[in-house]
C-alpha cells in the first residue's frame, strides 16, 4: 500500500524556520516526482513546490520562491520542504503528494506562522 | 500559469439526486503526447484530499461508479449521477499538463439540502 507520512509541522514566529519530512512507502520513491502542496485555514489547494526523480530538478511557486527548499533523499525514501523567513501567510496545512498527477496524498502536517 | 475556474461554488443536493461541477481552463488541457491530464479530487470534511478521477474520466482505486468525469480542451464536468452522504466534501479540478505547477481550481462544496 502506497503511504506518505508528513512530519515537521508546528508554530514557529515570523521570520522563523521550519523543514518538514515526507516519508514514503510502499512504490519506487525514487522514480516518482513529488509535491508539496498547501491549504491555508478556510481556502483552497495551493501548490508550494516540486521535484523531479533523483532530485534534478526543482520548482516553486512565486510566493515561495527564494525561501523554500525541496529536496528528497532517495535512500531513506524521504522528500523534505525546508521553509525559511517564513510569514503568517504561510499558515497553512501542507501536504506530501506523490507524482506529477497527485495520485496519492498524505495526511498532512499543520504549519503555524505567528508571534 | 493555467488558471482553473469552477462553478459554482455551493452546490446542494437532495440525496439520491445528481450532482454536476463544471471546470474551465484559461489554455488548452491537451498535452504533446495527446493525452488531457485532467485530474478531480475529494476532500470530505475534515480528511486530506484524494484523487477521484485522473485523464478526464478514469476512476481511481475504489472510486464508486456514481462518479463520472467529461470532456475536453477547455471544458471540464464532474457528475455524480445520485447522491450519498458520504460525497459531502469539496471538490476541486486539478491540472497536470502544464506542469510546474499543479493548479487547481477553487473548489465546490457539496453539501445535502
């Protein structure tokens, strides 16, 4: 069974930081782009940023840009979102999905941004 | 960036009776190879999203066959042909093609009247 398990998540001030963890199981980690996406309380889905199999390439939207990091680390199965200067228009749960076509998504982990 | 619309916003249902979302894309879904990467998710109150349909009309897993997706290019639909209680959720269109990003449109709560 294809399972993603985010971690990480919590309160931090403005200006702080946060890296979030995805640990997957149960398909080829390693093949498979991967996502992170977000929701802020009340909204909709947002995408934050994506990665390429074997980490080649890397993407993020323009509200993110600059302070995220993405990366992944193959042998552990692992995909990681390390956020920077982060803002509280970054509260938001943010959720592991796998693929390009989000066919499986995790739970969620729960980012709070404020003093 | 693609930008996704979806109407309409609310949408109340008597159980047993059909229900039908409409998404719209601002360009063309149809991807070099030929194939439209279409996607619609669910997300009931209080879960995370899951994927419902994927390349316009093909159910995923487990997907109850009340669930049907159409279309083409521009214009999308999502009809759930009667019903349950349990579809109370949002629901949103999701595109692939034009990746990066994933954008998704903003979302229709069905709800029971």
């Amino acid at each position: 069974e294809v399972q993603l398990l985010e971690s990480g998540g919590g309160l931090v001030q403005p200006g702080g930081s946060l890296r979030l963890s995805c640990a997957a199981s149960g398909f080829t980690f390693s093949t498979y782009v991967m996502t992170w996406v977000r929701q802020a309380p009340g909204k909709g889905l947002e995408w934050v940023s994506g990665i390429t199999g074997g980490g080649a390439n890397t993407y993020y939207a323009n509200s993110v840009k600059g302070r995220f990091t993405i990366s992944r680390d193959d042998s552990k199965n692992t995909l990681y979102l390390q956020m920077n200067s982060l803002r509280a228009e970054d509260t938001a749960v943010y959720y592991c999905v796998k693929g390009g076509w989000a066919d499986v998504w995790g739970q969620g982990t729960t980012v709070t941004v404020s003093s | 960036d693609v930008v996704m619309t979806q109407s309409p916003l609310s949408l109340p249902v008597t159980l047993g009776q059909p229900a039908s979302i409409s998404c719209r894309s601002n360009q063309s879904l149809v991807k070099s190879d030929g194939n439209t990467y279409l996607n619609w998710v669910q997300q009931r109150p209080g879960q995370s999203p899951r994927r419902l349909i994927h390349m316009v009309s093909t159910r995923d897993s487990g997907v109850p066959d009340r669930f049907s997706g159409s279309g083409s290019a521009t214009d999308f639909t999502l009809k759930i042909s009667r019903v349950e209680a349990e579809d109370v959720g949002v629901y949103y269109c999701m595109q692939s093609t034009h990746w990066p990003p994933l954008t998704f449109g903003g979302g229709t709560k069905v709800e029971i009247k």
